[in-house]
C-alpha cells in the first residue's frame, strides 16, 4: 500500500471513531434535554420540593449544588494549588515524591460510595458535623484533590523551563517567578482542572447522600448571616442536591411526578455545567489575555 | 579524537583591572566532573568569549558565575567578585544575579507584554515611580538596539516578537537591571545573520557599560567582538589570551587544531 492510501485508511478511521464519539454525545444530551427543557418553568426552578403532592420545584437544591461547589472550591483550590506547586517545582525526585504522586493518584480511584461512607463515619459521626455542606464538602474535596493537584502540577510542567531560568538571572526569587510568571501562562491548564473538577461536583450523588443529606430544609435567602441555621449560607445545615434529588425522586420518592421532575432536574443540571464551564472559560480567557499581553 | 595532555594548558596573565576571577573552580553534576580546576580572570570593560566543542563545559562554567548552577550542579572553588567570593553559601544569590545579567541561548521573554518584560523584576526590586520606570525602559532598548521598532507597541506581547527581536529585547530586560557585569550564552545560535550582526553591534557597544563573557561557536563572531577568548576542552579550560593572538598564535596543540578545524 502507499503512504497516501494508508493515510486515508487512517484519516477515515479516526474520522469515525471520533463521529462515535460525538454521536454518543449529542445523543446523550439532546435525549436529556429534550425529555427535560420542555417541562422546566420559572415556577419549577424558584420554588421548593414537594414530598407527596406534584408541583414541586428545584430551588433549593440548585442552589445547594451551587453553594457546595463554592464550598468545595474554597476548600480544596488552595491545598491543590500548594500541592501541585511543590510537586511540580519543589519536590526533589525521590522515593518520598514518588509515594505522594501514588496516593494522589489512589485517592483519585476510590469509589464515591466509599468516600461517602468514610466521610459519613468520620465527619459526620466522629466529628459530629453532622448532615451538612460542611461535610458534604470536606468529602467531595477528597475527590477534588487529586484531580486538581494533577492539574496545576500538569499546566506547570508544561510551562517552557525557559521561563524559570529567565526570572533566576533577572534575581527574583522561585516563589515570584511561580506566582508571577509561571502560573499565568499555567492559568488555562489549570483552569480545564477546575471546569472538570466542578462538573464532578455538580455530578456527585454516592458520596453526598452520607454526607451531605437527603434533605433540604426550608432556608431564608434573605438572612445573610451564615452563623443562622436558617440563613441559605449556613455551611452547616443538611443540604440535598440537585443529582442527590434526582436519585430520591428516582428512587424513594412518592411525589406523582417524579419522572417530570428528574427529567427537568437532569436538564437543569447539564445546562448549568455548560454556563459553568463556558463561563470559567471565558473569564480564563480574559484573566490570561490581560496577564499575558496576547491579544 | 585526539588525545591531549591536560596538565599543560596556557594561561596568559592578562593586564587590566579585573571585574571577576574564577579561582580553582570545579563542577560536578553527580558524579560527572564537568569542570576541571578552572582559573580565569575576566577583565572589566571588556569583550571575553569562550569557545570550545559541544560538550566541553562552556556553558556550565558560565552558570557558575551568577550562581545559576545552584541545586543543579556542585560548585567548587571561588568566583572573586568585587573581593567577595560569591560561590560561598552564605552570599545573597539574588543580589549576585542583579549585578550579573544573563541571557541565554534561546530566546526567553516572559509571556507578557514588552514593557512588562522590562518593569517586572524592576518593580520586585522596588522601583515603583513611572518615570524612572519608563525612563528605563527607554534607555535600555536603546542600548540594546531595539527601541526604534517597538517603541510604538510596547503593550503587544513579548512572544509576538522575531527570535531576534526576542533576543535583544532580553539583552535589554537584562541591561534594565544595571548590571556590571553581563553573561551570554551562545546569544545568536538561534539567530539569523543580519540578527546576528545586531546583537554583535550591540555588544561591542555595551562594552562601554559592561562587562561581558560570552559562549559562542562562531569563531568569526569571537574575533570580531572578543578582547579575550579561552578554549575549553572536555572541561578543562586549555587556553586563554588576547583573541587575537588565539586566532593567529595560538600557544597550545589543542587549540590551534580546534581553530583550524582538525579537531578530532
Ligand atoms: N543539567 C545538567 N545535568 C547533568 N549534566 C549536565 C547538565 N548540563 C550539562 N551537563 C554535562 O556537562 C558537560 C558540559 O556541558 P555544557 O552544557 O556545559 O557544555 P557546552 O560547552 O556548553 O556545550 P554546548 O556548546 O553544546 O552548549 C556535558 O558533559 C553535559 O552532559
Ligand atoms: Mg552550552
């Protein structure tokens, strides 16, 4: 055969496999919204579950799975950011370094359920947090961190060396020359890490219904004052989520229409992970333009 | 290859004030001695190359003379400097590297705009008013001939820059920093010929300002713009003298069948 046919042979296999891969895609998500958008109303995203009668909305659960997802960023961003900035600049290559990167990458395959259950016995239990966002986070930051620490450690290593040694000879210390030059050119790298890492949170159910709750306890959006039980910002109340309801309402649930709402619910889910994730692009995009002077 | 005799080599006792001697200096990665006993006086004010093969420990003595070895190399011996030795653990790196620029054999501006390549480390290192700041970085790409083509967009990046261009705008975020003394590692090895004459002009002219030692491989380049050259072989530096009579009188084998191209 000739290089002009083996490339085309080759050309057209990819081509395919990657039409499979997108089929499956558009396929996957235009059934989900299309069983869902049609029956999500204003009504449906601003007011509270039901548990017996039908009519219920998703209020308080969108708004949980958006407050975990802060939560749990706030948690494990800068553990990660650590992490990952001395893997990748610090860490001398050793037994010692190469034992971190293993457990990093153990923990990044546990099963949720198991985390779950772990953070169920320990946090819940033994520190007596209690079914809460606070625990709920603390679990869904196992997950993270791993994914993240990967992440930056990844998007620094890809960071031209060139631009180390430049920022050593001007006389600047290693910490500037991380902070200042090398993680702005790290920023979209890094920034994919977070995007992928927040769609794990919005998608995790296993792990919350231990932790978190299968609860959603009416909460007063106007009480800022997040030391309140009732105030929507109190980290320590239980708080189920959107895919945590989507499993109830699949599962356990009495409500007659369930399957309207786990259809919308699902919708809601996926759409709000697109205007995230567009949306951490696009503000990444801004942040690294302004940092980098391209244009 | 040839085989030569290392314990003889050539060290010319150059007249001048003296900017930085290397005393003794020895390098290893590991257990890879790259550099032997390595004795030379850099004078102040003046052009020095070091040329040697691939290989033959250029660049990493160069490294040892801003302390860019550390945590990659052991640095034996000691670099005078000013009557300090700055190879001693106890000297403030950071200080050694502000009064010794370097700048390398690829191109390496931050990715940011050009003017922020040349504020950056100023600004770390306190210079905050404007006009001192703005003043700089006029003089500077001045200096380093680069000033009549970017002085309209100073705000573009850095990387959208030709390699050349690239080049002297790192000669000249490293010229911003007033140095005394400026290393360049094969500067023009990624250059084209008229980039290259630039950066020769350059440096003949920064020598006014500056002292320089640069690596090259090009020999016409070391005779054109070099007051001094040393030949390095397989870590031991063989020979050193005026240029002109390493090209023309060279006192060592090795050396005059290393610029006569019969080398190994
Ligand atoms: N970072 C490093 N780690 C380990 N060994 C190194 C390192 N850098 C250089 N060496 C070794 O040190 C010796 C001298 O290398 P050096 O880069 O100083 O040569 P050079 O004269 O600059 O060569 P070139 O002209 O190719 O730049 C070589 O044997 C090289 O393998
Ligand atoms: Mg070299």
């Amino acid at each position: 055969m000739n290089p002009k046919r083996v490339n085309n042979i080759a050309t057209g296999v990819i081509f395919a496999l990657v039409g499979i891969v997108v089929a499956i895609l558009l396929f996957l998500i235009g059934y989900i919204l299309f069983n869902g958008v049609p029956n999500i109303s204003w009504k449906f995203l601003t007011t509270s579950a039901q548990a017996f009668s039908s009519g219920g909305g998703i209020r308080d659960q969108l708004f949980n799975s958006l407050y975990l997802l802060v939560l749990t960023l706030i948690l494990s961003f800068p553990i990660a950011l650590g992490a990952g900035i001395y893997l990748a600049e610090y860490a001398p290559d050793n037994w010692v370094t190469n034992l971190i990167r293993t457990t990093i990458e153990v923990l990044s395959s546990l099963p949720s359920v198991v985390v779950g259950l772990f953070g169920y016995l320990f946090l819940v239990i033994q520190l007596q947090l209690s079914f809460s966002i606070l625990s709920g986070a603390i679990a869904l930051t196992f997950f993270n961190l791993p994914l993240l620490t990967r992440s930056i450690e990844e998007s620094l290593n890809s960071v031209s060396s060139l631009q180390k040694e430049a920022g050593k000879s001007l006389g600047l210390s290693d910490w500037k020359t991380i902070t200042k030059i090398l993680l702005p050119v790290a920023l979209p790298g890094i920034l994919t890490g977070v995007i992928l890492s927040a769609g794990r949170v919005f998608g995790e159910a296993a792990a919350l219904i231990y932790t978190a709750g299968q609860s959603a306890p009416a909460v007063n959006y106007g009480n800022w004052n997040f030391l309140d039980p009732t105030s929507f910002l109190n980290p320590m109340r239980p708080a189920e989520t959107l895919a945590v309801h989507i499993w109830k309402v699949n599962t356990e649930s009495v409500t007659p229409d369930a399957h309207l709402i786990s259809s919308a619910s699902s919708a809601v889910l996926i759409i709000v992970i697109l205007i995230f994730n567009l949306g951490a692009r696009y503000l990444g995009n801004h942040l690294y333009k302004k940092m980098t002077a391209t244009k | 290859m040839k085989t030569y005799n290392f314990d003889e080599s050539y060290i010319a006792d150059v007249p001048g004030e003296k900017e930085i001697t290397a005393k003794d200096v020895q390098v290893f990665y590991g257990d890879n001695h790259a550099i032997f006993n390595a004795n030379l006086k850099f004078l102040r004010n003046k052009v020095t190359s070091l040329i040697g093969a691939s290989g033959s420990g250029k660049s990493t003595f160069l490294r040892c003379l801003n302390r860019m070895n550390d945590r990659i190399a052991t640095v034996k011996g000691e670099i005078d400097y000013q009557g300090t030795n700055i190879n001693s653990k106890n000297v403030n790196v950071y200080e050694v590297r502000k009064q010794i620029g370097m700048v390398f054999q690829r191109p390496n501006p931050f990715a940011k705009s050009i003017r922020e390549n040349m504020t950056f480390a100023l600004k770390e290192n306190g210079i905050k008013s404007k006009d001192k700041l703005e003043e700089r970085i006029e003089s500077s790409l001045k200096e380093a001939a680069l000033w009549d083509e970017v002085k309209d967009e100073l705000d573009k990046s850095a990387l959208a820059l030709s390699g050349g261009q690239q080049q002297r705008l790192c000669i000249a975020r490293a010229i911003a920093m007033r140095p005394n003394i400026l290393l360049l590692d094969e500067p023009c090895s990624a250059l084209d010929p008229i980039s290259t004459l630039k950066i020769e002009e350059t440096v003949v002219r920064l020598k006014e300002n500056y002292t320089i030692i640069i690596v090259t491989h090009n020999m016409g380049q070391a005779t054109r713009i070099s007051d001094y050259t040393a030949f390095f072989h397989l870590g031991h530096v063989i020979e050193y003298d005026a240029t002109k009579n390493i090209f023309e009188n060279p006192s060592m084998q090795a050396t005059s069948d290393y610029i006569s191209g019969d080398f190994g």
